[in-house]
C-alpha cells in the first residue's frame, strides 16, 4: 500500500476509538438519566430524541403509529448496511453498559488474566433465538423479544434496581445537608419493587456483568436477537475490519483486546457478524496491518496505486451522531387512615388497569417491552411492573397499582415518554374523558355501613364526582357509585382505609371507553346549603 495513504489513513483510524468512545458515553449518560431522574430535569418532549434510534422500541412504534418520526430502526439497518454493527457500540445502552463493566473489571486484573482469544460462534443458540423471537412478533407476541430486548433490559435494571439506590443516597443526603442547614435537596418516598417482578433484572444484571467480566461481548454474540440480526446485515456492510496479510506478524494483540472474540489470528480473518466495531485492534496494532475500510479498497501491501474509494472515514459520523438526551419524580399522597378487618368480601377484579393511552389490554401487551420508562416517569408511581396480572407472556408490563398511589387527573406523562407506540399520546382533554376503568363498592366492606362511622375519603378525591355521599341514616352518609362518569383514576380505590381489602375498587376495561361528563348543576343542587360564615 502507498506509505503516504497509509500515514494518513492512520492518522484518521486514531481517532475513531475516540469518537466511538464519546458518542456512546453521550448515549449511555442520557437515556441512564431517562430511567433514574427522579426531580424531572430531563423534559419529556426530550424523550423521543435521545430514544430515535433504539431498534425494536422503534418498530413496534412504527409498526403502531407508521410514521416518518419512528424510523429510527430504518436508520440503524442502513447505518449496518454501510458501517457494520456500530448500533452495538455506540447507541445500544446496555451493549456500551457492558464495555464500562468490562474496562472497569479490566483495571482489577493482573497482565495475565488482561486477556480475550478467538471463540468459535454459537450459532446455533443465537440463530435459534433469533429465529424464534420472529415467530414471536410473526404471530402477535413480543413476550420473548421484551425478555431479551437490550434496551428494554436495561430500561428495567435502571429503573427497578438503580432508581431506588440513587434515591435511598439522595435521602440520605438530605439529612447530612440538614445538619448544616442547607435545604437544596429534598426527601423523596418510594416503591421498592417486590421481588416478585424485581428478580428478572436481577438475573439480566448478573448474567450480563458475568459475561462482560470473563467474556466480553458475549451476551451481544449469542442471546441477544438485536445483536443477532444486525450481525446478519453487518456481513454484507461496506465498511468493515480488514487485516493486511503482508504487514499482520500474527502478534495476537488485537484478538487480546477484542471483546466480541471474532479475531482469527491464525487465520487472519475477522468475523464481522460478530465484529461490533469498537476499533480497539485498530488501535493497539504496532504494524499497521489492521484497517477500517470499504469492501472494495485495494488492500494490497505491495500496491502504489491511488484508489477511487479512498474517502475521508468521517462521512460515518454524520448518521453516528443522530439523537440526544422521562421525567420522573416522586409525589406521595397523605397515607389513608387505615382499618384492618378479616371478615370482608373479597374484591373481584376481571381485568387489570392498562395506563390511559394504551387503547387496550390486547394493544398495550402487543406493543409494551416492558422497559419501564413510563414506571420511572409516572409522577405519583402509580405504574408498577406487573405479576401476573396480564397472565405469564405480560410479566413485568406496567399496569396501575392502586394499592400504591392513585393516577393524577391532569397528568399524560407515561403517553409522552412511551418509546414503543404501546401507550399513545393524550391530550389533556382526551386524558380526562379516557375511561380506563369503572368504579364498584361493596357496601359490606365500607366502615359507614359496618362500623356506623363517617368516612368519604373516596369521594372526597374523585375528581369526576363519580362516587358521592347520599344520606344514609342518622346524620350518616355513604358513597354511590356512577361508573358512566368514572375514568378508573383509582383515587377512590388508594384513599379506602379498610384492609386488607378495600371497600371500593376500579375493575379495568378491557378495552378503554370514552366517560361520560358529569352533571354538575345536579351535583352543586345536592350539595347541603350552609350559612355564610360571618
């Protein structure tokens, strides 16, 4: 190859680690912020750009919504197509997770153990997976794609496990800055997740810290469906990783620092379905025998020719710095009242509460990756990951806890930061018709009618009139339902103070209706007429 088109081409190389390396800390940084900011710096108009150009939350958007905004799985397939698997290294959060931990682990390693070697593929394993998540999305389930999802895998390890941490040291901030009467910061209450549905992430996070420790990108190369797919387009990409066979003295160091195990020294070869172009080889080899160039480049060693496709390696970076930067923050209602009883009906709930926006239960499972952003957004935490609410193939999609908190009538947060299509955007108005579930009352339940005590915690904070007190004996009231009026907030539901059941509930619908409007002329005629107080 000529000297001087190699002095350059090598000076250009230098600094593609360094790109890479700032680009995907700027994307890691962002969308971390997404699931753990919980005094809501980041708008969630901004949620949107910094999540364009995650893959599978932007097909099944677009596959929902099909429009311009939702192509960012588009961009990604023709980024492959021209540059390789740079998706992996530079905008997957949870692939550019994997390289901290294992730069990290790195620096806690003798010389000796400082080592990765060339590993044959498991292609039965990661084509198998691959080939069943298909099926999967062929036939209408996302169940399996969700498990493995790496956008929606780390959406859940930040938003059950790292969220709670961060706000358990800004508590515990809270008192230390108290102490110096300094008041910048404030408490914040918060929802531990049960283990129950906390367990999954749990296990992700283990087995991917394992992997990224001992074996690098090794859960990219073999369960991951994403990894998999675009490890298919990378091998027909126009750039990719190419070693010269007349400079490579088969040193090995650049099968040492590759973290996917794809470099064949003995072979000279690089598997590029594998390959996820960190450019560490680029960088650690003293002979210059490994280059980033295009499929058809003249790469012979002994060559003095100039090549027509010797083009500046910057034009990648137009498409890799496509996108930037929910909001989530903890308001708590005044804990009800509460009275323990034994003897109670139970309560029958035929549907759990999908978030308003989603349409329906059958929508929002077909389009919900479970990533819980919306989890972190929701300002009164009433979203929780779910059990088996939504039956096994729903595990971990939010549904509404109205044992934990209550949806605020004017809030459509969780429709604004939705990345996937599987919670719609509402409007204020349209928010405040959304019928997402109805009201039902056991009066068997109600402390009015078995404990002669006043009450009316529930229609005292739902903001439809839904449930009002009518006279009921002596100077007694007690709460009638008008579920044609309800939106299914859950207020009514969240302030009961019976336990363990409560006395009124919200049954979801399956499909969400349209509210009717209250009455409220009728409402102000039934209101008691007091003296003016002075």
């Amino acid at each position: 190859m000529d000297r001087h088109y190699l002095t350059c081409l090598n000076m250009r190389e230098g600094h593609l680690k360094l790109f890479r390396v700032i680009v995907s800390l700027v994307f890691l940084i962002a969308t971390a912020l997404l699931f753990v900011d919980f005094r809501g710096l980041i708008p969630p108009s901004w949620t949107s750009y910094i999540l364009y150009l995650q893959f599978v939350p932007s097909l099944l958007k677009f596959i929902t919504v099909f429009s311009v905004a939702s192509i960012g799985f588009i961009v990604i397939i023709v980024v492959t197509l021209l540059f390789g698997r740079v998706y992996c290294s530079t905008v997957c959060p949870l692939g550019i997770f994997q390289d901290v931990v294992s730069n990290i682990s790195q620096r806690f390693k003798n010389k000796r153990k400082k080592k990765y070697r060339f590993s044959k593929p498991h292609n039965i394993l990661r084509y198998s997976i691959l080939a069943i998540s298909i099926v999967f999305v062929l036939f209408g389930g996302i169940f399996l794609v969700y498990l493995l999802d790496p956008y929606s895998n780390f959406g859940r390890i930040f938003s059950d496990l790292f969220r709670p941490v961060v706000i358990s040291i800004n508590n515990g901030l809270v008192k230390v800055f108290e102490s110096f009467d300094i008041y910048s910061l404030y408490p914040v209450d918060y929802h531990f997740f049960d283990i129950s549905t906390a367990w999954f992430p749990l296990a992700i996070l283990g087995l991917v810290t394992g992997f990224s420790i001992f074996r690098g990108r090794l859960y990219c190369n073999t369960i991951c469906p994403v990894g998999t797919l675009l490890g298919l387009l990378s091998k027909a990409s126009l750039y990719k990783i190419r070693i010269d066979s007349a400079l490579c003295t088969r040193c090995g160091q650049c099968a040492v620092v590759c973290k996917s195990e794809c470099i064949n020294v003995k072979e000279m070869s690089v598997d590029h379905s594998r390959c996820v172009d960190c450019f560490n080889c680029v960088q650690v080899c003293e002979f210059d025998s490994i280059h980033y160039l295009p499929q058809k480049s003249n790469y012979v060693a002994t060559s003095s020719g100039t090549d027509s496709t010797k083009r500046d390696f910057i034009t990648k970076s137009i498409v890799y710095g496509i996108g930037l930067l929910g909001i989530s923050k903890y308001v708590r209602a005044e804990e009800p009242y509460e009275k323990s009883r034994e003897d109670l009906v139970p309560i029958n709930k035929n549907h759990p509460v999908s978030p308003p926006g989603s349409i329906s239960i059958k929508h929002f499972k077909d389009k919900c990756t479970a990533c819980h952003l919306c989890v972190s957004a929701c300002p009164t935490n009433v979203l929780q990951p779910s059990f088996l609410e939504y039956g096994f193939t729903g595990m971990m999609q939010p549904h509404m806890d109205f044992h934990t908190n209550y949806c605020n009538y004017d809030c459509t947060i969780c429709s604004e930061v939705c990345p996937t299509g599987a919670i719609l955007p509402l409007t204020m108005e349209g928010k405040k018709k959304t019928q997402i579930g109805r009201v039902h009352f056991i009066i068997e339940n109600c402390v009015v009618y078995t404990d002669n005590t006043a009450c009316g915690s529930c229609s005292e904070h739902c903001p439809t009139q839904a449930v009002r007190m009518i006279p009921y004996k002596d100077d007694l009231t007690i709460p009638e339902t008008h579920p044609d009026i309800c939106v299914g907030c859950g207020a009514c539901e969240y302030a009961c103070p019976v336990r363990p059941v409560r006395a009124i509930y919200v049954d979801g619908n399956f499909s969400h209706q349209i509210a009717q409007e209250p009455e409220f002329d009728e409402l102000e005629k039934d209101l008691p007429e007091e003296e003016f107080p002075f």
